[in-house]
C-alpha cells in the first residue's frame, strides 16, 4: 500500500508490534509514532531485529538491518497539530491503538482520499465459567491458576484483559469458594509474574473499592497493592475495570445470560465450559459482538484475526489478471 503509519497505545506497547510485524510482512514503509510512556520500547525491538540475518532455503538472504531501516519511529507530543496532520497526510494506511479520544483524534485528522483506517479502540473483556466445570476442588483450581495468570499480564491494560468473572452457579464449587481458590492462586501469580517497578497503581480507587466490598460483599487481598479479587451475590453485569490485577466475581444462574452484556465494546470472553456449551455460548456472544472465545488462560493471547480484523489483508492491494 506504501506508507502503514502506526500511532502505538502507551499502556501496551507490544501490542503495536502487531501490526508492525504485518506491517513489515506485506513490505510497506512503516513511520511508528510511540508514546512518550514508553519510548524505547519499541526501537529496542528493532535493534535487536537489525543484528539478526535470515538465509532462505533458497539461498536469499534476508537481513534484518534493511528490514528495519524501512521503519522510523518517532515521537511529538499530542499537542503538536503540524506533527499530526503532517503524518496522517502521508499515510496510506492508518493504524490507531488507544482509548476513545485518542483514536478519534487520529481518525479524525485530514488524510488522503482512499487512505485506509485500522482502528483499535477501547474494548472489555471477561470470563466465563461453567457449573460443569465446577465439579471439584482439583479441577477448580486448576481454572483459578488459569485465570490468575490471564489477569496478570501487564496490569490488565490490554483489551483481552479479564475483568469481571461470571461463575455460573450450581457447581460443587459455589462462586464464593471458587473466589476464595482465585484469590490464593493471584497471590502466586503475583509472585510468577512480578509488576514492573515502573507501574504505579491506581491506590485510592484500589482501597476504596476493597472497603466498599468488606461492607457489601466479599474482599480478598494480598497485603499490599500487588492483587485483589471482590464478590458479591448481588453484583449483575460488567465491572467498570479497575485494572492493576483486579478482578470481579459475578454469580449467575446461567451463562448464556452473558449475552445481555456484550456489544460491540466487548472484546474476549474467556470460557470454562464444556465442548457443547462453548460452541453454543460462542455462537450467541459473537453474534452480540464479541471476537474472540479463548479458553480460560489463553486470553492473553496475541492472534489473528484480532477485533474481528484480518489486518494484513488491508494492507495490500489486490489486483487481478482475467
């Protein structure tokens, strides 16, 4: 297509290594704008990229330095409009990772006729876990150490991060007790896959909401501000995310009732459930918007296609011979 320009979400910059690599794949020039949040992250990559050398089984070598010298990455603060419109108008394919605002901005800048837009905007996500799953206590913590993990990948900022766990009741394991086993499994998690010094949580909204749930519900927490898991019989929907390894368990009488929660800004629906009730649960939740039905633990997962979008197929040109 040409130029790809990647405008890259500061609070998961990996994840615009996504669309880099197909970037790089489909050989377009791509300009990556990072986030002064995260600077180096993705030239660091790259420099590691440039020192490693490929040869085909057909002789032809591939060398990482002119893949990389195909990409620049820059960086202007949101603020400098000429920056902005100075890169969008040079761009045949826009790719904006980012909360609401942020991609409208981009979106929304003057750019080409016929310049294409990957949008990878805001999204939730949640888990699902079926009574038949429930059935006793080995099998039941082996989900929670699942779930643990899924919750535990970079603070819960990605899209695909669970936030609220929907446990269907009438297994062995209730929902309070399979709480209590996730809340044990997070504090070793917790220990697995330790914070970036970097990260700082979110402390006042993190203690409010362990007070208002020692009051109404269910508080497990680790002793500082590494995990906390919060119940209540009463709570029904979405969880507003707190991130920072938080997570919500919801009963439900069944999961298919799940369906009344998602929409097009629901993103993963991360499931415990037998064959059966997960090909009926995946037919119902997409049809409501979501895109992806992973397991429990594969969540945090890097796949294609991703939001519903087969990128590298819009970032080429497909010609035809008849």
């Amino acid at each position: 297509r040409g130029v790809v320009s990647h405008w890259i979400a500061g609070n998961v910059p990996m994840l615009g290594m996504l669309s880099l690599i197909q970037g790089i794949i489909t050989k377009n020039a791509n300009l990556v704008k990072v986030s002064k949040d995260n600077l180096y992250v993705v030239p660091t990559l790259l420099a590691s990229m440039a020192e490693v050398d490929v040869r085909k089984s057909n002789g032809q070598l591939i060398e990482g330095k002119k893949i990389v010298n195909s990409i620049a990455c820059i960086y202007y603060p949101s603020s400098d409009k000429s920056a902005l419109n100075e890169m969008s108008l040079n761009s045949q394919v826009r790719v904006a990772w980012g909360g609401m605002e942020a991609v409208e901005n981009i979106i929304n800048l003057p750019r080409k006729f016929g310049c294409e837009d990957i949008v990878f905007g805001p999204k939730t996500s949640f888990m699902v876990i079926g009574s038949e799953k429930l059935s006793n206590l080995e099998d039941s913590k082996k989900i929670a150490k699942k779930a643990s993990i899924d919750a535990s990948q970079f603070e819960q900022q990605g899209c695909n991060a669970p936030h609220t766990v929907f446990v269907e009741k009438g297994g062995v394991i209730s929902p309070l007790e399979f709480s209590k086993l996730l809340s044990s499994e997070m504090e070793l998690a917790s220990k697995r896959i330790v914070r970036d010094p970097g990260v700082v949580p979110d402390v006042g909204k993190i203690l409010t909401l362990r007070a208002k749930y020692e009051m109404m519900g269910e508080a497990f927490y680790s002793k500082g501000l590494e995990w906390t898991v919060l119940f209540s019989e009463d709570d029904k929907g979405l969880a507003e995310p707190c991130y920072f390894r938080t997570l919500f368990v919801r009963p439900i009488d069944d999961v298919m009732l799940v369906e009344n929660y998602c929409s097009h800004l629901t993103q993963t629906a991360g499931v415990a459930l037998s064959d059966e009730r997960k090909e009926q649960f995946a037919l119902r939740v997409t049809a409501k918007g979501i895109d992806r039905v992973p397991d429990i633990g594969a969540m945090s997962a890097y796949e294609v296609p991703w939001d519903g979008i087969f990128m590298i197929d819009r970032l080429v040109r497909w010609c035809k011979i008849s």
